[in-house]
C-alpha cells in the first residue's frame, strides 16, 4: 500500500469520525434552527469568508434547489452595498469555524438592528458569532485532517453536513417530491431523469388516432402519416379502446382491407400516466419490448392524451 493511500485513509478517518461526533453532539438547538428557517418570510441569506465562504455558497445552492430560497452574500461585499440584500422577513445564516471572522461583523450588526434571525455555526460556543446568534450551532472540536491544524478540512466537512441535514430536514418537513426537484434542475441528466410523461410526449394533432369503425385503409393512412408506427383506437369521448401496431397488421393481413380498426387492434393495451416520470415509461418499454406507450390519464375517464416514443426518451437523455 502506497505512503499517498495510507494518508488517504488517515484523512478520510478523521473526518469521518468528526461526522460522527456531529451527529451525535446535535441537540435542541438544530430543532430551532430548522423552525426558523421554515418560519422565514423572505429568503435565507448566507454567508462565510474564504473556505467558509465556499461552503456556504453550495448551502445556498442547495437550498434554492430543493424548495428553501436562499442566496450567499460576500461579507466584504455586504459591507460596500450588499447589505441592502438583507430585508425584513430573511433569515441569516452565517459559517465561521473560530467565530470570530472580522468580515462577518458589518453583516452581524445589521441583523441585530433590524431584527433579522441569527443562525450561527462555529466550533465555540464562546465566539462573537455564536454569543451573537438566536440560534447557536456549535461544531464539535474535531482535529483538522491535515495534521497541522492549519488547514480548513474537518471544520468544513463537517460545516457542509450541517448544511445538507439542515437542507433535508426542510425537504422532509415540506414533502418535497423529485418532481418539484426537477422544477428547479430542467437541464442535465437529473433534468432528464425527472422528466415526466406529459413534458415529452406527443399530443394533439400529432397523436396518431382513429375511430372503431374506420376501415383499414384509413387506417393504414393514419399509421403512415404520424410515423409512430401504431394507431390507436378511441372512443367518440376519446377513451382508448385498443391500438394497432405493425404486429396487429401481419396477423391480419389475410383481407386486411375488408377489415375495420376494431377486427384488427389488441385491446387493453399497456398504457402510462401523463403524470409518471418518463423514466419509468422507459422501463415498461424496455420490459415489453415495445417502442412506444399511449398516454392515458386515469383521472380523466381514460382517454387518450398522448403517445410516447422510446426515441423521445432517448433524445432527452434517458435509455
């Protein structure tokens, strides 16, 4: 095993066994921390200098993703300015592991005159910060991972944990589902895999459909025309009663064109909600090895609002 692995694991230690003191150390005072953040009218301004800094932008960030408006402020910036970021209704959440961060003053100062709450987090509960803050977040006095006790690691590995449970802890709280998830990430492969049912399918007058008794030459007509290959058949009220796929076609093709679309299509069809997520519809296609669905909204008497294709789910990234 190299020297590189050995300091690899010594790191990765130690840091894990902070976690675990975080975890265990949590008391009452995250209990008020995620009231006050659930109570807030405005937005949850966060901030922090240098690695404290980064840390809280990717607490902001995720936050904002999952339902919590938040943004990160620059201390030094708050002071030229920005401090107009911060109103009546906010609620700051402020990232110092000494507590004592001189940048963050400016910021502390106008939360205090304007009655704006005060999460703190630091690793002393004696700091300026903390002394300061409604509400007290105290990290545990776990060793830095480099070893000199210089370097910003334990302290903001831990500082990012806090974050993710305070952000989970307002998920849960709120019920937050991936489809309001994937409200807020519509690009990129999460986008895709969140995508539902109605945001890809096709719809109108591309939905290739015919009535029961339209005879096979219109319907060959239909299936030729959409390009999906299928047809579905519906009722005057728009429920699907059947489809008719190339399958269908070759079992009937002995007088195929004496025939009408109800002699031809297979009833019952496998079917999907325009409210699933796409990437579900991929699985049953993928199953049945079939290459597209008709969307039917159970909610709606079981018509027929759409058709899925396994290439509209290809090209958003899905398959």
């Amino acid at each position: 095993m190299s020297n590189f692995q050995n300091i690899a694991r010594r790191v990765i230690n130690i840091e894990s066994q902070a976690l675990q003191q975080l975890a265990d150390g949590l008391d009452d005072s995250f209990d008020r921390a995620v009231d006050t953040l659930l109570n807030a009218t405005g937005r949850v301004i966060i901030s922090g200098m240098g690695k404290s800094g980064h840390i809280a932008r990717k607490i902001a960030a995720t936050l904002a993703s999952t339902g919590t408006p938040a943004h990160f402020v620059h201390p030094a910036e708050a002071s030229h300015g920005d401090l107009g970021m911060m109103a009546k209704g906010d609620v700051a959440l402020m990232l110092s592991n000494s507590g004592e961060t001189p940048e963050l003053a400016d910021m502390v100062a106008h939360t205090r005159r304007f009655g704006i709450p005060l999460i703190g987090v630091a690793s002393r509960a004696s700091s300026t910060l903390l002394k300061q803050a409604d509400v007290a977040l105290v990290l545990p006095q776990a060793p830095e991972a480099c070893g000199s006790g210089i370097v910003p690691t334990t302290s903001t590995t831990m500082t990012l944990a806090l974050g993710d449970a305070l952000a989970v802890a307002l998920m849960e709280h709120r019920e937050f589902t991936p489809e309001n998830f994937r409200d807020f990430h519509p690009g990129g492969k999460l986008g895709a895999r969140l995508s539902k049912v109605s945001d890809l399918m096709h719809s109108g007058t591309a939905l290739p459909t015919v009535s029961p008794n339209a005879p096979m030459s219109d319907t060959l007509i239909e299936i030729s025309q959409k390009g999906f290959g299928v047809v579905g058949v519906t009722a005057d009220d728009g429920r699907l009663l059947g489809i008719i796929t190339d399958g269908d076609l070759r079992r009937h093709m002995d007088g195929l064109l004496s025939l009408n679309a109800t002699d031809v299509m297979t009833k019952d069809p496998t079917t999907i909600a325009p409210g699933a997520l796409a990437e579900e519809a991929v699985a049953i296609m993928n199953q049945r090895h079939i290459t597209c669905l008709f969307v039917v909204n159970p909610d709606n008497g079981q018509k027929a609002e759409g058709l899925l294709h396994i290439h509209d789910c290809l090209r958003a990234g899905l398959g």
